[in-house]
C-alpha cells in the first residue's frame, strides 16, 4: 500500500493533518504553536498504523475475525478481541516505520518518553473517548518506543473501546490510531483541570483536581484527588477539599513506574494556592485561544507547569436548571432494595414513604415544596442527596458537622460529601425552612427523645403485631377475588400507622450514637459500645440463624438423616425419603416452626416480587447442609451464651469505674435504650416483612385467579399493576388495556435488569452513555466505619447474593455488597464480616454485634478487590481491612 508521512513532529503538525494525528495530538500541536509550556515530541501517524495493519497475517485476521464478532457470545467476544490485540502487538514493525520513529526517538533530548494514544475518533463533541486507549510511561529505550506504539495501536481493540463503538454505531474499521510520544515530565503533582464543572455544568466555575506525582491514576480515576472550585470571574477559592493521598506514582530513574507510600504529607494539598492560582490563568488563556471549555491534563515540576493534553469538555451540561445538577444517591436504599423494583412494589413503597418523609419533614420544620426525595432511576431507588444536603445546610449546627467521618474507603459516599460540600446554594434544591418554629420545637425534640423508653417499644411492637395477626392466618384460597382486592387495600392503609412510630426508631438510634460519646468520653474506648450490645438476644432475624442451627443440629445425628440431607438437593425428595426415619418427625417438626417463624424473611424483602423463605425449602435446605458441613467446627449457640455472659460482666465493669452517679445514670440510660433499640428497630421491620409476605399470598392467588379468568397472559403479570390498579381490573373496571400495558413495563423491567446503574448520579442517567469507573485492585488496605468491635483474620469469602447458592465455612470472614434479614444465615460461621456499605445501625451492623462478629462497613469496592479465599484482616476497632496474601 502506499504510506504518507509516517511520522511528524508535534510543532509541525497543522490542520491538514487532523485525519493523520487525531484530535489529541492536533490540540498539543495547537497548543505549542500559540505559545504554551508542552513537552517536545513528536507523532506516530494513523499512516504507520494503517501500514502494520497492512501485514499480511493482520489483514488475513481481521477480515476472518470482525464481520461476525458482535454476533459472539459475550466470552467469545473477549477472547477474539484479546487474540486480536496479541496478534497487533507480535506482528513485527515494518523496517520503514522504525527507520522514521527511530530518527525522531534520537532527535528527543531525553532520557525518558511518555507514549500516549491519539486515536481519531477520540474527543469528538457528541462522544468522548477518555480513558479508553492506553498510555505507557517511563519508556527509555528505542525498543521499549517501538513496543509501547504497538501496545497503543492494539489498545483501539480493547472490549471497553469496542462496546463504546458499538453502543454509538461508530465504525470500528474507520477509527484509525496515532501515537504520541513526548518527554516525561518527573511531576511533583499533577491533575486535571476544567475550565467549566463538568458536573454542574456552571461555566462561571473553574474546577482543579491534584494528586501528588504522576497523573496516570488520577486520570483512570484510582487515585484520590484534591478538588478546588474557583470563581471565573476573580480566581477567588470557592471551596476546596483536601484527601487523604496515601500513595504517589513515580518514575524511578531505570524508568520503571513506583507507587509509592505518602505518609506525613498524605492530608497536605498537593499544590499551594500560588499554583493554583498559576493554573487557573494559564487555563482561562488555553479556553480562549481555542474557543471553547477545555479539559486540561497537567502537571508540575519545580516551579513550572506542563500541560500535557487539552481537549473539549465533551459531557458539559448545557442547561441552566438546578434540577439538572442535583446528586441522586443509591445509599442507603441499595440496602433494602438492592434490585430493580416491579411496578407493584413501587406503588406500596409511594404510600407509605411519602408519608414517611412527610412526618420528617414536619419533625425539621421543613416545607419540601414539590423537591422529590427519592425517585427511580434505571429501575432502581435512589435518594436526592441534593435535598438532604439542603436540609442539612439549614439545620442549625448541620454545615459544620464531619459526614466525611462516616465515608470509609466508600468512593461513592466521598465524591456524595464532596460534591455536597462544594455545591454552591443556589444549585441546591429550593426548601423552606422554618428556623424560629424549629427553635422553638427543640425542647418538645428533647422530650419527645426522652420518651422514647423501652416500654414505649415494647408497646408499638404489641400493637404492631396485635394489628397485624389478622391478616397472619388469612384463608386466602376462602376469599372471593373482591375481597382478595379489598384486602390488599387494607393492608397498605394500615402502614401509615407504622409510619408514625418513625420518631422512636429516631430516639434510638440517638440513644446508640449518645452510648458511643460516653465510651469514648469516659472510658477511652469507643468500640466499647459495641461489645455491650453483644449477645443481647431477641432479635427475631438473629433468632432465625440460631433456630436454623438448631435444625441442622437435629438433622446431625441419626446419620441416616443427616446422610440424606447431605446427599439430595430437592426438598420434596428429602421428604419421600426420611419420612420412614423414627428421627423424622421431630425434625420435620422443627422444619415447619421454623417456617412458621421466619419463612417470611429473604434477600431484598420489601420486593413482592422475590419469593420468601418459606416458599423456597430447597434454599432453606442448602443452608442446613451448609451448617451441617462445619456444625463440628463451631458451635454458635454457645458463643452466643458466652458473648451475653461476656456483655453482662462488661456492663457491671463500667457501673464499677463509674464513681460519680450522675454519669452512672446516664450510662445505664443510654445502654438500656442502646440495646432495646437495637431489637426494636429488627423486629418492627420483621413484623412489616410479616404482613408483606401475607400481601404477596393474596397477590399470587389473584394473579393464579385473573390468569384463569383470561385477564393476565400469565399470573406473574399482577406484579406489574400497581396496587391502586388491582381493583379496578378484578371487577373489571379497568380503563386501560391490561395487557398491552403490562407488556411494556415488563419490557422496561427487563431492560433495567442487564444495567447497574452507578451508586452516584449527577444530573440525568443515560444508561447508553455510562462507562462503569474502573477499580483500583492492587490495594492492600481499606479503610471503612467500624460497626462491630474485635480483629480477627482469616480466609476471605466473597458472596455477592443470597441466592447465588455459595455457603460460608465455619471461620471465613463475609465479604458482601450489604446485607438484609436474608444474609442472616452466613452470620454464624463468619468470622468477620466486610462490607461496602453500610452505617452504625444498619442491619449487618447490628446483627454484627450481636453476635460478637468484627465488622468493618463502607469499605467501598471490597467486593471487587478482595477475592476469595485471600487472608485477610479486619480490625472492627478502628475500621482497618487489611489483605495479608
């Protein structure tokens, strides 16, 4: 084929060679041209690309490999792509192009290059390639340059690079790639700097994010930052946040890359405000001279800046309305529902959090107008963060109060904090805050938190459960369809009644947060409130991991039982065969109260949708066997017995160092509150759940009934009605058409179900635009919030859903995304429990401590870094994760 010009230097490079260079290269040669500080180098052209793809072997692979690879299963896809990029990177360099790269490699006066991707279809307006093609540092060697272009020009065939095309219909064919290759810069710090937010979209704000070193983590996003927020109009510092930078990139003088260890500077700014300030001005000039917002890659060495790339801000927001720049928040809702929601179940969640938040609202003095709280996107709930953090601004005490505390090593809730806090008053949500009524109504906040007293939950628990015995023992298959629809609706009106009892789950949760002050006020130790909720019993989630236990302790001995029970996996086949056994009886006994009991708890329980336990006996049966496997290795009930002797002894040891009897008093109070809190907060949930498992009864026979009466195509279907749409369609009086109606929210519920959308949403999601962030997984510590005291280390055993069928062995530590009522069970052999995220008083945190579990939460990706079977550690005293090997 015919070459053009294979390699030009970056001063020389004019917009007649845009198709030649790509969009990176061309802003550089831009950039030079008009005066600013760029390192020399020089480009590899598109021509020398075309040219190696030229080869006869590549040429022969790529017109055998691409015309049916969208076609592959997702793996087939992978591996061809990979072969592809090995088969780029094996196939020798034409001696043309080396003889061009290597006369511009001698004429660097250099001893070590950067070599970075510029591929031509990177950078345009409507799509922004970022991140996608690779760069290579440290090079110091001709050989290395030639290795590190090919790996550059491979890099146009990674499975993230290809998804990307395929997803913007963009020819993969007609993406051609150029190389730069330039002089390091040996930074000192280095970042990224926006001449408008790209978050909020304000082109009046100057935002500069730093890292101490090289920027090749900042740029992937694995590294923290400092962010500073200037005004455009003056340079003056709106706001700025300073991380805690536990780690720099370095080039070593061999030219291999370091991370190294930042230890007394790690909370320093990376720059000073002297720089900043620099930064800032040389960027307004870069913005001016090309026109347009720029995202500028920069760094610093000694008292001179480099700018290392400059392009447009391709995901600038461009209206003007607040709603448009508020955060949404995936915490704490991913806790209670951790999947996409049915319509159904949407509907029953409207009724009674409105009401909720209503009751909270009218607690603060505050008047939301029409904010949403919380809405759904991409089929999941999320919270407005925006919101909250407009409450908090007006809050008396609420804008100076450290939330950076509770973030752990939780990417999601630090960027949630940080954007908060750097988000400037007129972006938030507009409320209505009543500050002299809200004054005023603190002494009647202080009573009503003095109120709550266990009596008093005692007292809602019996009505709770007095209100809702009615519906436990419902005869629905006796029911006529109306009454099924009446009752239904009865059912929901009675949760506006658990509603109002929100103001004592309150009080206890202050109640626990007043316990931790003392402990660390007077004892000196703030996990000692932990261990004094050890062991407390009572909690019926807690309750049916040990009556579990308790089963498959039954089922251990004859061992002809327990024999069966290992060997089959169907429960109706555990049934034919043991029913002759003279040990069957009592231990089909113990079976049925122990679904009496809690057969209805399971993974995501305020979903109607999901099946309960009691509906599931052959997932109730893998967990007997599973506690069969190590009921030799461990005995929880008896640990349990050990940890309430232990708390007890405890509790008298701190009366005993309390000499003054007024913080006696207080101590006592706090910890009865603390711990009957705790089991309140548990069961009040658990008599919810109890009332919601009897709903989906009378959901599932109607469907079951309206399927036969040729209503629904299939009795699923009554999950995607809403519950105000339930009785209009049993009696007929439906003004839509039933089916059609829910064909297409089946068809959304499904597309949701293959997108997970991020844990934080700025703006408005588009599931075709989002590009998942990358993790960091060469870490070996995470920080997180200490929830449950103790260290313990052990085998890592990471579970990702209840219902994946994998079982924790006696003495490994959970590591799990969160944990409801349905992860109960992996409790009793755990020796640890890690989680990424989580608060004080979530449920895993509770259940935690109940058992004497060490727990560390908001551990951020721990799912994602650790993997099975590493030895780790967790410190549940000050929130420490360690990965030993």
């Amino acid at each position: 084929m015919r070459t053009g010009q294979l390699v030009i230097p970056l001063q020389s490079i004019s917009n007649r060679h845009t198709s030649n260079v790509g969009g990176k290269a061309l802003g550089l040669a831009r950039l030079m041209k008009a005066g600013f500080p760029v390192p020399d180098g020089f480009c590899v052209t598109t021509d020398a690309y075309r040219t190696h793809l030229a080869s006869q072997s590549l040429a022969l692979l790529f017109n055998q490999a691409l015309p049916d690879l969208n076609r592959l299963a997702p793996q087939d896809k992978s591996k061809t792509l990979s072969n592809v990029r090995q088969q780029i990177i094996g196939t020798p360099v034409s001696e043309t192009v080396i003889s061009q790269i290597a006369k511009a490699y001698r004429s660097l006066d250099t001893d070590q290059l950067a070599i970075r991707s510029s591929a031509t279809a990177e950078d345009l307006r409507e799509h922004s390639f970022a991140g996608q093609y690779d760069t290579f540092l440290g090079v110091t060697s001709l050989e290395q340059c030639l290795d590190a272009v090919k790996k550059c020009w491979a890099s146009v065939w990674t499975d993230r690079a290809y998804e990307y095309r395929q997803a913007n219909s963009i020819d993969h064919l007609k993406v051609q790639m150029a190389v730069i290759v330039q002089q390091l810069v040996p930074a000192q710090a280095s970042g990224i700097l926006f001449t408008a937010d790209p978050m909020t979209g304000r082109s009046d704000h100057i935002v500069i994010e730093a890292c101490f070193g090289l920027g090749d983590s900042l740029v992937s996003g694995h590294a923290a930052s400092d962010r500073f927020v200037l005004a455009k109009n003056n340079l003056k510092l709106i706001s700025q946040s300073i991380a805690e930078k536990r780690s720099r990139h370095i080039v070593c003088p061999d030219g291999s890359l370091s991370k190294q260890t930042v230890t007394s500077d790690a909370a320093a700014p990376a720059i000073d405000i002297a720089t900043i300030t620099k930064l800032a001005k040389l960027a307004l000039k870069v913005e001016r001279k090309l026109g347009c917002p720029q995202d500028i890659e920069w760094s610093v060495y000694g008292s001179d800046i480099y700018l290392l790339q400059s392009r447009p801000i391709t995901t600038l927001r461009t209206t003007h309305t607040s709603r448009d720049r508020w955060i949404w928040s995936g915490f704490p809702a991913r806790e209670v529902m951790p999947d996409v929601a049915t319509p159904i179940t949407r509907s029953l969640i409207d009724s009674f959090i409105g009401a909720l938040f209503a009751l909270l609202c009218d607690i603060l003095c505050i008047d939301p107008g029409d904010v949403p709280m919380y809405d759904y996107i991409a089929g999941h709930s999320y919270f407005n963060a925006s919101f909250w953090g407009a409450v908090i601004r007006v809050i008396p005490g609420g804008r100076t109060y450290d939330f950076a505390s509770f973030t752990g090593s939780n990417t999601a809730l630090i960027k949630i904090v940080g954007l908060l806090r750097n988000m400037p008053d007129e972006d938030m949500p507009k409320i209505k805050f009543n500050r002299l009524r809200f004054t005023l109504k603190i002494p009647l906040l202080i009573i009503g938190i003095q109120r709550c007293t266990p009596k008093k939950g005692l007292r809602i628990l019996a009505e709770t459960k007095s209100r809702y015995q009615k519906w436990e023992h419902t005869d629905v298959a006796g029911l006529s369809s109306e009454q099924l629809s009446v009752y239904c609706t009865d059912i929901i009106s009675d949760f506006a009644e658990v509603v109002g009892n929100f103001p004592y789950m309150f009080g206890t949760m202050i109640a626990y947060l007043a316990l931790e002050s003392v402990c660390a006020s007077w004892f000196s130790d703030k996990s000692l409130a932990g261990r004094l909720l050890g062991g407390i019993g009572g909690l019926d989630d807690a309750q049916a991991a040990m009556d579990l236990w308790q089963l498959a302790a039954k089922a251990n001995n004859p061992p002809e039982l327990k024999s069966v029970l290992l060997n089959e996996n169907s429960w109706k086949t555990v049934v034919t065969k043991i029913s002759t056994m003279p040990a069957a009886n009592e231990f089909f006994r113990s079976w049925n109260e122990f679904m009496t009991c809690h057969g209805h708890h399971c993974r995501g329980e305020l979903e109607l949708h999901n099946p309960r336990w009691s509906e599931s006996p052959n997932y109730i049966l893998a967990l007997v066997q599973s506690y069969l496997t190590c009921i030799d290795k461990t005995n929880p009930i008896q640990n349990h017995r050990n940890l309430d002797q232990h708390r007890r002894s405890l509790e008298k040891q701190c009366r005993r160092r309390l000499k003054n009897p007024l913080k006696r008093m207080f101590f006592n109070q706090f910890l009865i509150r603390s711990q009957n809190g705790a089991v309140f907060r548990e069961n009040i949930k658990s008599e919810i759940i109890k009332v919601l498992a009897t709903l989906r009864k009378l959901l599932i026979e109607l469907g079951r009934r309206l399927h036969t009466a040729n209503i629904l195509a299939d009795p699923d279907d009554i999950f995607f009605l809403t519950l105000e749409e339930i009785e209009p369609v049993v009696s007929a009086k439906a003004q839509f058409d039933i089916r059609n109606v829910i064909t297409e929210r089946r068809a959304e519920y499904n597309k949701w179900l293959s997108v997970t959308p991020p844990d934080v949403i700025v703006g408005r999601f588009d599931p075709d635009d989002y590009i998942p962030e990358q993790v960091e997984t060469d870490v070996d510590v995470l920080k997180g919030l200490a929830v449950s005291p103790g260290v313990v280390t052990g085998k890592a055993k990471v579970i990702l859903r209840t219902d994946s069928n994998t079982q924790l062995e006696a003495g490994e530590i959970l590591v799990a995304p969160f944990t409801d009522p349905g992860w109960v069970p992996y409790f009793l052999p755990a020796a640890g429990l890690v989680m990424n995220q989580g608060s004080l008083l979530s449920h895993g945190s509770i259940v935690a401590r109940e058992f004497g579990i060490p727990a560390v939460v908001n551990v951020g990706h721990a799912t994602e870094i650790i993997k099975t079977g590493q030895t780790i550690q967790v410190d549940g005293n000050h929130g420490v994760v360690k990965i030993l090997y």
